[in-house]
C-alpha cells in the first residue's frame, strides 16, 4: 500500500490476501496437509492481512499450491476474513468437465465458513462441457434461495488467459519449477505429463486443436507473441499435431515460461452468465504495458466490449442493467460504500461516454487498441481521461477492506 501511495496511480487500488500466497511462505508448493502449526500460522497472515486492509480472501484453487489445498483448510481460513467482514472469492479448482463440482465446493466453503463468495471470471471451458453453465447457475439459484450470499463476474469473451503452465498437470508441478522440469525430462514420467497435456488441449484449455492456444508473453523469445502452438510447431520442424504441441510446450516452460490465451469457452454459456443477476462485470486483465506482447484484449476492452457489442448490438443486456453490474453493483460487493453510484456525498468516481459510440478496439490479433467512445473518466472528483486522453492526474486512492 505505502508503494502505491508512493508512486501515486491514477485508479483506485484495493486487493484480496492471496490463499495461495499464504500457502506458499508456510509450507511452499508441496502436496500435502498443513500442520495444526503451520494451520494457525496462515491464519495468523490472513487476520494481519485483514487488519492490514485486504478486502477479503481469495484463492486460486486451480493453480499450486491452492490445487494442494484441501477444502477443509480453506474454510479455516476464510473464517478468519469473515470475522472482519471480508468475502472469499476464487479461481474454482476447474472450469472444464469438473466444474459443477467446483461450484459445489465454493458453496460449502461459503456456507460453513460463514462468509460471502464471489465465483470469479466463472465460464464454461471445454466445446464438449459448453452448456454447463444451465446447472453452475442453477446451483447458485438454489445457494442463494437457502440463504448463501453467492455472487459472480465475468469477462465478456470466449478465451481466457494464464500462464503455459495451465496444461501441466497440477502433481507435475509440486515441488516448483525445478522438480517440474526435472519430471518432464524423467524417462519415467514425461510420457504420463505429455499424455495428460495432450488430453488438456483436446478437451480442456486447448478447446480440441493446438491452434486454439497463443503466447501472448514471453520474455525470453518475445518472437513467441501472437503465435498458436500448432504455429510454432511447424516453425520447428513438426506436423501441428497436439502430441507435438505438448512437446513445444516442455520447450516454453524449460525457456522460462510463457503466458497464453486459450480459445475454449463457450459463446452461449458467456451470453447466459452475463445475464444472471447476480453477475457484475470485470476484465481479470493485468495492467500491462502499451505494445508490449500479444496480451489478452480484456485488458483494453472490456467494459467498452459490454457496452458497444453486448448492449446496444446484441441487446443481451439494457444500457442501465450492464452500467449496474459495471458500477454498483461491484462496489457493493467489495464492501465500497461510498462509491459506484452517482450519489450526493460519495466519492466522484464518475465514467462519461457516447452510448452510441463506446466499442472496444483491442482484438486477439491486434490488441493494444483503446476503446473508442469513453469521454471523461474522473477519479475522486478530478478529471483523469478528458476526450480519450489521459489528463497526467494520479489521483488514486487505496481502497480498504473492512478489517
């Protein structure tokens, strides 16, 4: 906080304490159960994170180490956040074929943890599981019909992105990136990691083709950027075939790594989500830097996208409803009281555009494009972006939880 405050920003600036951030300095990237010592220690972050100003806690439960956390622990933990009023929101442990039963697990762990949840960029992953999202949003009815303050967001695309390391098995990755590296490279396990990385592009992440999943970073081979796998294996030499896609794949991690944007959600399923009541919109996109990489357009567009394609196009939602979900309904939702409507006496956060004109410019081809139509945009009563340019104002603030 006392960096940002520091270096002075233009937006608003709150965040979560990170699950996996916790698990990490107590008991590292290992596949195993805390010690009631170690338990009380990660407890002992999360209520110092609280008091500190963190809004709640989240989790990543796809990622390591959250994929190691049982559930059991992560309703301990929540615990604590909810004593100070904070929510839990997460990256569910799956989005493909196991995802009903990751919605399943982020109920319970708002109900016995007492705290409310927030499923995060929830989507359906994988063409065989599209659909899925009439029985994810069904369980949430339900949830919220017995009492349980579940909620959701979402970006308004059908592709994702994270980092390479998503088509690697999560018991691949225990132990860190060395361990990792040393068991695709073990005669004895690499044909066991390929077989499982294989079967991610073909009915997971890879939505059925590795043609479907671009390095949108890369900072050891920028050259990499904007490239599918199935381009970069017959750059090598290879037919485009996934087996050899998984190899290029062992070949980016051994470099060092890569993020990737991941063609696989389906299009209905986005459309449903989004029309859920309950559903407030948000980028998941970093803050990056102007032409650097192929990164994921959310990052540019996704406001602008709602407002242009999914509103005045599509008609999938009214102008007010999707200003709602980018607006209030998210500040309430963080527990921000005194901001995301325009309201006497609250903090004048204030976006102006031309409903007739807003769209999204940014495209997986070519993302670093700005949004067309945003005319103002004030932050704390000063003005920000006057006419699509930014004024040099930093007139951010930290937002704190309620602890």
């Amino acid at each position: 906080f006392q960096t940002i405050l520091d270096k002075q920003i233009s937006p608003n600036w709150g965040i979560f304490v990170g699950q996996g951030t916790v698990r990490s300095r107590v008991i590292g990237a290992e596949d195993r159960n805390p010690s009631a010592a170690e338990l009380d220690q990660m407890k002992d972050m999360v209520r110092q994170a609280m008091q500190q100003g963190a809004l709640g806690i989240s989790t990543g439960l796809f990622y390591v180490p959250g994929s190691f956390t049982p559930t059991e622990e992560v309703i301990e933990l929540s615990r604590v956040a909810a004593e100070f009023g904070g929510i839990y929101i997460s990256h569910m442990r799956e989005e493909a074929a196991e995802l009903i039963d990751s919605v399943n697990e982020t109920i319970r762990i708002g109900e016995e943890a007492g705290i409310p949840v927030q499923m995060t960029h929830h989507k359906v992953i994988g063409v065989q599981n599209w659909g899925a999202s009439i029985d994810s949003l069904r369980l949430v009815d339900e949830a919220r019909a017995r009492g349980i303050d579940i909620t959701i967001d979402q970006y308004p695309y059908t592709a994702s992105q994270t980092g390479i390391n998503a088509l690697i098995p999560q018991w691949a990755q225990e132990g860190g990136r060395e361990r990792m590296l040393e068991r695709i490279d073990s005669p004895e396990t690499r044909a066991t990691i390929k077989s499982e990385v294989v079967q991610k592009i073909l009915y997971d992440r890879g939505g059925g083709d590795p043609k479907n999943v671009f390095i949108s970073r890369n900072t050891w081979d920028p050259s990499m950027a904007g490239k599918n796998l199935a381009e970069l294996a017959v750059e090598a030499g290879m037919e485009p075939t996934p087996e050899n896609a998984a190899d290029i794949v062992f070949e980016i991690l051994a470099g060092g790594g890569a993020t990737a944007v991941y063609h696989a959600i389906g299009p209905e399923d986005v459309d449903r989500i989004m029309q859920h009541p309950a559903t407030a919109i948000g980028s998941d996109g970093p803050v990056g830097i102007f032409g650097e990489g192929a990164p994921h357009p959310r990052q540019y567009g996704t406001f602008a996208r709602v407002l242009g394609h999914f509103v005045r196009e599509r008609g999938i939602l009214s102008l007010e409803d999707a200003v709602r979900k980018m607006s209030s309904q998210t500040a309430r939702r963080l527990g921000i009281h005194d901001r995301g409507l325009l309201t006497e006496g609250y903090y004048a956060d204030i976006a102006v555009f031309d409903a007739d004109e807003i769209i999204d410019k940014a495209t997986f081809e070519d993302p670093h494009q700005y949004a067309e139509g945003m005319k103002y945009v004030l932050v704390n009563g000063q003005i920000v972006v006057a006419d699509g340019q930014h004024t040099g104002r930093r007139r951010g603030k930290i937002i704190y939880g309620p602890g």
